[in-house]
C-alpha cells in the first residue's frame, strides 16, 4: 500500500483528515489495519509507558545543543539500558533464547 492509500483506511482522530500515528505504528507492526479501539488502547499503553527516567534526561541535558538528533536518539536509547528488564534478566541468569 503506498502512503496514500494507507492515510485513507487508518483511523483518524475525530475531525481529523490525516491517519493517526499510533494507527501507522499498529499497521507496520501487524500487516493489518487497526480499528478505533485497537488504537485507543494502544495509545493509552503507549501513554502508560512514556515515563523518561531521570538519567535518561541528564543524558540528554549533558549533549551539546549542536548534537544531531538521530545522535541523541541513539544516546538516548543506549542510556535506558540501565532499566532494562532484559538487563535485570541476563543478570538473574536468563539465557536470550529465554526471552
């Protein structure tokens, strides 16, 4: 599907004319075409979710103002390790192909 045809079967946002985010998310994700709750609730799992932790947030204060943003995404990332559960996994002795 090209992006135009995806724009006009995603659901939108109430008076809205272009398809939401989280409804292109669920696309890529699953091949299928999500229905208005199948993204409400993902929204709302993404919302549960979007807490940044403290360290994540100095990280990103402590990058020079003129660092690329794909360079503080990637930092950024890398910096979230730190709450890993696959980090506190691999050191409870869970093997990756346990995952």
């Amino acid at each position: 599907r090209s992006l135009f045809e995806c724009n006009k079967v995603l659901p939108k946002a109430p008076g809205g004319e272009c398809a939401l985010p989280e409804a292109a998310f669920w696309l890529l994700l699953t091949g299928e075409v999500p229905t208005d709750s199948e993204v409400q609730q993902l929204t709302q799992e993404l919302h549960a979710r979007s807490a940044v932790p403290q360290n994540v947030l100095a990280t990103l204060a402590s990058l020079p103002k003129e660092t690329h943003p794909m360079t503080q995404l990637s930092v950024c990332m890398l910096a979230l390790q730190k709450d890993s559960k696959f980090t506190a996994g691999y050191q409870g002795g869970m093997k990756k192909n346990e995952y």
